[in-house]
C-alpha cells in the first residue's frame, strides 16, 4: 500500500484540469455545461471555511476557467450548501447539495435549470 503525496494531488489535478480545459476548448454548437465534484472557486466555500487547512479539498481556484465566459453553467457539489453566483466572464455557478441526512435547510428539491 502507498500514501498519496501532495505532488501526486498536484499531477492528478493538472491532468483533470487539462481535461477540462481541452473540453472547453472545443468548438460546440450549442451551451457548454461543466459539472466537477469539488467547487471551482473558492467563493463557492462559506467565507469560513475559505482559509481552513481544509479548503483544497473542497475547492480550486480555476477563475481562468470560470471567468472565461466559455461555459454557461457549472454545476459542482461536495460543499453540502446550495449557492448560486455568476462569475465575470458570466459562467454561472450552482450546487444544491442537500448535505448529509438532508441538513442543509437551504436545499431546493425543486430547482431546475434551463441553459
């Protein structure tokens, strides 16, 4: 059995952004939709949970994707809070997680999303 390493988490996320950004990159008919597991911002975090030794696990700072303009939506979960915001480049970030045994209160079991 082998431990995980910081550099391991570092090479895994430069080849899933890679991914992500080659997908971007694509020339589409239609509206780019992304959806990840972790927040792609931190502003996605409750601000205090932003600067915890946790908040890599949580989220990345991928503002150069997400303030592109390139994707209408990116839908993302892992934080178990619902937030809606729109970054500058006007890709609009969602997550309705309804959290563990349903806690977080602001949960919408209703919300859809039309892009």
């Amino acid at each position: 059995m082998s431990l995980i390493t910081s550099g391991d988490e570092a090479t895994m996320h430069g080849r899933t952004r890679g991914v992500i950004e080659a997908a971007m990159a694509r020339p589409r008919d239609g509206h780019l939709v992304v959806v990840t597991h972790h927040a792609p911002h931190p502003a996605c975090l409750p601000s205090a949970y932003r600067t915890g030794w946790a908040a890599g696990n949580a989220a990345s700072d991928l503002s150069q994707l997400t303030d592109s303009g390139q994707a209408q939506l990116w839908v993302h979960g892992h934080i178990h809070g619902t937030i809606d915001m729109t970054r500058p480049g006007g890709t609009r970030i969602v997550c309705n997680a309804a959290g563990p045994g349903f806690t977080n209160l602001a949960f919408r079991d209703d919300w859809v999303i039309e892009v």
